[in-house]
C-alpha cells in the first residue's frame, strides 16, 4: 500500500476510536485496517471501550427525543435557543404587567408645557453635571468642624506673612526690562501690566463655570472662614463668580491701573507687590475679624482689598496734585485733592462695617467685603510711606519730559486723571 493510502487509513481509524465506531466498515482491505489498529493501540494509547459507551448514549438520548415532524415540520423543535428565547419573553411579559400595575396606581400627571419639557430634556441631557455638582457638594459643611483659633486663622497668617515678605524683596530687587527686550513696545508699561492682571482674572471667572473643576475653585478660590484653605486667600484674590462683580473690578482696576502717574511713579515691581501684598492682608483681616466674630455665614472672593490698597497708595503719593474726574472739566475738579477722595471712600467703607455692628449682621448689603476694603486702604498708606521716597524722584523725571511737550501738557501734569 502506498505511504499516502496508509496514512489516510491511519487517520481514519484513529477517528473511529475517538468517536467510539470502531466497528464501522472502513472502505478498502480489512487486513490493512487490522494493522494500523494494532500500530494506534501500541503507540496511541486510548479508551476505546468508554468512548463506545459515550457513543450508546448519545444515540439513546436521540432516539428519545421528540422528532421535528411532531413540530409542525420545525426542524428546530426541543433546541436550548427555544428554551432561552421562551424564558426571555415570559420576563418580558412580567415586566410590562408590573408596569402597567403601577402606572394605574400612580396619580396621572398633567402635560408638561414646552418650557417644562425643556427643562426636563435638558436635565436628562445634562446627567453628568449631576454628578459633578454632587462631587463640588462633597466638602459641604453639615456641622462646623471643631477647631481652634490658631488652627483656622494661623495657617493662613504665616502664608500671607511669607507673601508679603516675598512682595517686598521683589519690590527691591526688581529692574525693569529695557526698551529693546520689551514684546509689545507700543503697548505701555502700565497697561500691558494691568491687562495681566485682568486676562488672569478672566481666566479664573472662566474656571467657575467648568462643571469638574467647581470642587477645586471652592477649595482653592474661595476664603471659607468656618472651614479655611490657607492657599485661598491667594486664590480668592484673582476670583470672582459673577461677571457683574468682575466686571466693576475690572474696569476700575484698568481706570486707576492704567494711570502712568500711578505705574510709572512707583515702577512695576512696587506695583505689583502693592497689589498682591494688600489683597493678601485685606482677605487674611477678614479671615481673622470674622473667626473672632464667628460669622460663619460669611465667605470672600475678589480683588477689592487689592484695588484699595493702589488707590491708596496713589492718593497718598500724589496727595499735593488735584484730581480730574472723567467727563467733568479738569477746572472743576483741579482744587479736589486726592487724600479728600480717599477720606470719601473709607467713610463709605467705615459707614458699611458700623452699619454690619449696629444690626448684628450686613442685613442691607450683605455683599460688599467692606473689612477688606478698610484693611486695603490701610495696606496701602503703610506701603506709600515706603515708597514715597523713591516715588518723588519719578515724579520730577515725568514732569521734566512732560515739560518739553508744551504749556498745555504743563497744565495737565498738575492734576491726575480718575
């Protein structure tokens, strides 16, 4: 016999044995087939007996089970699909009558108008701001945590003593570039410096309104008396939730900021660690002022102490010049001085926070940090009488190029814009 035909032949019988029919007919010489079983069972060794006996059960099982003419001709009658598909329809069934046995027992609702319907797809659209309002809510005070006075007010005091430091050896140490290394040079000093400010300002108003992130804008740009982060009194600084109140600081931060008799007399180093190191003292005063009050109700956030502490400072540097407020004619405001506007606004200020002891709580304007204010104003004169020394000299060097430009501008250097 040929090599291939016994190969093949060994194949077949070594499917026989596993299949358990071992005594079918194999075609061709049944001497042949004698030899390949004996070459199987020496060198593969196998039950064939047990396989047999699977091979009678198999073919019981069949002979018992219902034959597809019995079905209507279905030659899938009996399979486990059927069974599968039939315990699926009666769950199907269960449910739908569980449904319908509620729904007759629940009160039936009137239609939804449009603007309701609205609000509803909206809320069903929108699950996952669900679930991150749920997270920011995670760290809501349900009862106020028992810590000591030094415990809240200390870690936030030692944070702003170190910026403030930090502030003034900047304030020292600062030079400004040149001319030559300047970006935008037809852009000055003054607003590119107070246009920082506000991009980053805008920036964090921006970040109040990113779902995921208002658990870590609670924590980090909100001063929260009753539970403090320490870094928030930094974070607060730069924050505001409303565009209203951005709004106001904003411009009135570009109106004093931009002023060049502002930036320019101080430089921009001391402008710059004027405006963090008062809004830092401002919201750590409050901190302090409303622990010893125990006003837990109260929160903070924005750049008023900031912008108190530039205004005073620039009132009392320029305290000897008159005041021009936009549109009125610089004639009728020349004889206004400066310190007189400050004296204006701490009163408004001082009115605010009498008025906040008087009737126990700020119970006719409960939005207005008025303590930071008073505390802005105060950083700010404390920092001008360090820096009215190397102020003055400025002052004459913009009144000697100004001097060049004509007795028009002569009459204007002696009042400051408002």
């Amino acid at each position: 016999m040929p090599v291939s035909e016994g190969n093949r032949l060994i194949f077949e019988v070594q499917d026989q044995r596993l299949a358990g029919t071992i005594d079918k007919v194999i075609p061709g010489s049944e001497r042949h087939k004698i030899k390949a079983l004996a070459w199987l069972r020496k060198n593969v060794p196998f039950d064939e007996d047990r396989a047999i006996l699977k091979r009678l059960e198999r073919e019981e099982q069949a002979a018992l089970r219902p034959q597809g003419q019995q079905k209507g001709g279905n030659v899938y009658a009996g399979s486990v699909l059927d069974q599968i598909r039939a315990e699926n329809r009666a769950k199907y069934e269960k449910k739908k009558k569980e449904e319908e046995a509620k729904a007759k027992l629940e009160p039936k609702r009137l239609p939804l108008s449009p603007e309701q319907a609205l609000v509803q797809r909206r809320e069903e659209s929108l699950a996952w701001v669900q679930k991150w309002h749920a997270n920011a809510r995670k760290d809501d005070l349900h009862s106020l945590p028992q810590m000591s006075f030094i415990k809240r007010v200390g870690p936030a005091t030692l944070l702003a003593l170190t910026v403030i430091s930090l502030c003034v050896m900047f304030a020292q140490n600062y030079s400004p570039p040149s001319e030559a290394a300047r970006l935008f040079t037809s852009i000055t000093p003054a607003a590119a410096t107070v246009g920082v400010i506000i991009g980053l300002n805008v920036i964090v108003w921006f970040g109040w309104r990113v779902v995921p992130l208002r658990r870590f804008m609670q924590r980090k740009f909100l001063l929260v008396p009753a539970y403090p982060w320490s870094s928030s009194i930094i974070g607060a600084l730069f924050s505001h939730q409303s565009f209203h109140h951005l709004a106001a600081n904003m411009i009135a931060l570009w109106f004093i900021g931009r002023n060049q008799a502002v930036h320019e007399d101080i430089g921009r180093g001391p402008f710059l660690a004027v405006y963090l190191s008062c809004g830092i003292a401002a919201s750590n005063i409050f901190l302090i002022s409303t622990v010893l009050r125990k006003r837990w109700e109260y929160v903070t956030l924005g750049c008023s102490g900031a912008l108190s502490g530039i205004l005073a400072s620039w009132c009392w540097i320029n305290s000897d010049k008159g005041v021009r407020i936009w549109p009125l004619p610089p004639r009728a405001t020349e004889a206004l001085q400066p310190i007189a506007v400050l004296a204006l606004f701490v009163a408004v200020d001082a009115w605010g926070v009498w008025k906040g002891l008087r009737f126990g709580r700020l119970k006719l304007d409960t939005r207005i940090d008025h303590v930071s204010h008073l505390a802005g104003y105060s950083c700010g004169i404390v920092a001008a009488q360090f820096l009215q020394p190397s102020a003055k000299p400025q002052q004459g060097k913009r009144a000697e190029r100004l001097a060049t430009t004509g007795p028009k501008m002569q009459r204007i250097e002696n009042t400051t814009d408002y």
